[in-house]
C-alpha cells in the first residue's frame, strides 16, 4: 500500500504486460492463498478479454479505460473526498456502471473531471469501495513510475552488470523490421498526398474565374499538379498491399544470421534484488524519520542518503557496537538524524553474527 516493490521478475524482450499478466497472477496466487487481490495497471494491460481472464481467476481490476468512450454530462458529476495520510484529498467524479464486449462484461466506471474539462475514465470490478478510494488508487499507481525514476538515477537499476550470455529461444517473435519500414514509407506517402491536395485546393481557392470559368479549365492549367496527386494515390495503394502482406512479428532467427542469444540473467536478477531491498531499507527509514523532519516528503530520501554515505566513528565495548555519525550540513538535520538514531535504537538489534547491540548516535554540531 505503500507503493514499494515486492518482488522482480525478467520477462522475454518485447512482452506486453497483457501476455505477461496471468502468468504472473497465477504466481501470486499461489503465494496469497484465497485473500482478495486488486490487480492495478495503466493502460498497457487494457483488454476487455484480458479483464475476464483476470476475474475468472478471483481478481479484482483497477484500470485506465482506453479507446474511444462517450462523454459524460457534466451535472452527473459530484465532489467525493477520502482521507489518505492524515489529508482530506477531493476528486470530482461520476459513476456508473458500464459494458464491454457487447454487452458480456459489466464493469463499474468510475470518470474523473479536470478543471480543464478533460475526463480520465478508470475501470474497477471493485464496487465496494467508495468512488473516491477508487481514484486515489488508480492515481496512486505513478509511485511505481517514481520508484523506477529514482531507482534509475540513485542506483543505476539499468546498468549492465553481466556481459556473458546464453541461447534464446530463436522461434520468440519480434517486430518485423521489413514491415516497420512499409509503415514509415506508407506514412511519409500520405503526408506527401496531404501536401499535394492541400496546394491544389489552394489554387483552386485563388483560381480568378474571369480567367479559368470551368472546371476543365482549371483541370488543364493544374494538370501537373494533378498528376502528381495521382502518382501518390496509386504509391499508397502500393505500399498498402505491401505492408498487408508483409507479417508485423516475425521468429527472432528470420532476422539474424548468428545464434540467438540473450545477456545471462542471474547476475541482474540478484543485483536487482538487492536494490529493492535497499530501496526498501530506505523507506523504512525515511517512514521512522519523516515525524522529525518537515521536508521529509520533498527531501527526505536525500537525508537518509547523506546519513548513510557519513563519517562515523565505531566503537565496541563488550555488549555494543556503538556507531556515532558525523553532524549533518545543518542544525535541524542533525537533529532528525539523532532522533532517527533513538529509533532505531528502540529495536535492540544486534550486530549479525555477533552478541553486540547497535547503538546510534550523531555527533553535536559544534
């Protein structure tokens, strides 16, 4: 609930999160036993057919809706508020209930209106919570986006840490690289057709009729013009056929020569893992520090940071292990590093592997 990762998983290149979501639901299944589950994602994972998969397996689904949607009147829409981390948070909302796939799969809607006027429409088969607990957890999913930015830019989550490698599977599809240059020709085709109507509509909008009083007339002046207009219809219809023909995905060996290989993935899935579970001893952290500290939620985490990365002295005696951290850049820093220090020494926990108490304090700035 906190939005903190719990576990990781290394998918086959090129999965989209509606291939890749029952293999995992079946996992965390097995894991949660019969406990109610509430399945949130954007709209990566948006099918219908995917969201009866979801349900048949005792799920439940928060989710973006995508594609076109019809409007709704403004006078259906209502202030709703909850409270969330000792704050009032107000959405203005409408709710109803909605069908997908003609009509075989009921869901309930749940539309949030913006000062601007645009509407965010969220899905839910959850229609025990109140409308506005449904938007904050739908809204509350950028935490994960914020989780992978920090991750990326404090702990490197993306760099290469194994350059030996092992088979693939050389029948995994990928995007056919054929096909994606027919889309960007059939593309650029029609922006030149566009240009070319464009400037022949504009000659026929300045045409002087004293000059050009039929249409055949003006047929013959612009007849270049013309011509050229068809020669990009027929390189469209051309290149539609083309691209028709042409398979979007492709086995991964149709494209390569060489044996298809992939980076070994045992050596990022461990150093993975080890970041989550630092990230998470940082949260902890930053949750104990955040009552003694009021930029805790613009700055906290780069105090937590600047209090591992400290001096210290240590010092062991026969029943502690005593570590006292250098003062920090300012007075009321310091003063939340200690008071952190007095949390963390409320648990008594022990040095590992050994019978010491660690014991935390900060240096008085002087």
């Amino acid at each position: 609930m906190a939005g903190d990762p719990l576990f990781v998983i290394t998918a086959d290149a090129n999965a989209g999160l509606v291939k890749m979501l029952p293999g995992i639901l079946e996992e965390v299944r097995a894991l949660v036993g019969k406990r109610r589950v509430t399945v949130v994602f954007d709209r990566g994972g948006y099918s219908p057919k995917l969201f009866r998969q979801i349900l048949a397996s005792h799920f439940d689904v928060l989710t973006y809706r995508k594609g076109p949607y019809p409007r709704i009147p403004p006078r259906r829409f209502q202030e709703r508020r909850t409270r969330r981390d000792g704050q009032t948070i107000t959405y203005v909302l409408a709710d109803q209930e909605v069908r997908l796939l003609k009509g075989k799969l009921r869901l309930r809607q749940v539309t949030r209106l913006m000062d601007n006027g645009h509407q965010t429409p969220i899905l839910t088969s959850r229609r025990d919570l109140p409308a506005a607990q449904v938007a904050y957890w739908m809204f509350g999913r950028w935490r994960q986006e914020n989780f992978f930015k920090y991750l990326r830019e404090e702990y490197a989550l993306d760099a290469l840490v194994e350059y030996a490698t092992v088979p693939d599977d050389p029948t995994r599809e990928v995007p056919n690289p054929a096909w994606a240059a027919l889309d960007a020709q059939l593309r650029q085709a029609r922006a030149d057709l566009d240009r070319l109507q464009a400037e022949y509509g504009l000659e026929a909008l300045i045409n002087l009729e004293q000059q050009r009083r039929t249409m055949r007339g003006f047929k013959t002046a612009h007849g270049k013009l013309g011509g050229k207009i068809w020669s990009a219809w027929e390189r469209i219809v051309q290149l539609e056929k083309r691209r028709a023909a042409a398979p979007r995905r492709i086995p991964v060996q149709a494209i390569t020569e060489e044996a298809v290989v992939k980076l070994a993935p045992e050596r990022k899935h461990l150093t993975n893992l080890v970041k989550m579970v630092a990230y998470q001893a940082e949260s902890d952290l930053l949750r104990l520090v955040a009552p003694h500290y009021k930029r805790a939620g613009d700055e906290g985490r780069t105090l937590i940071q600047s209090a591992l990365a400290s001096a210290a002295d240590l010092e062991v005696t026969k029943t502690e292990l005593r570590v006292t951290l250098a003062a920090q850049s300012s007075p009321h820093r310091t003063r939340a590093i200690a008071a952190l220090c007095e949390e963390l020494n409320q648990t008594k926990t022990l040095f590992p592997g050994s019978t010491l108490c660690l014991r935390f304090a900060v240096q008085k700035a002087f």
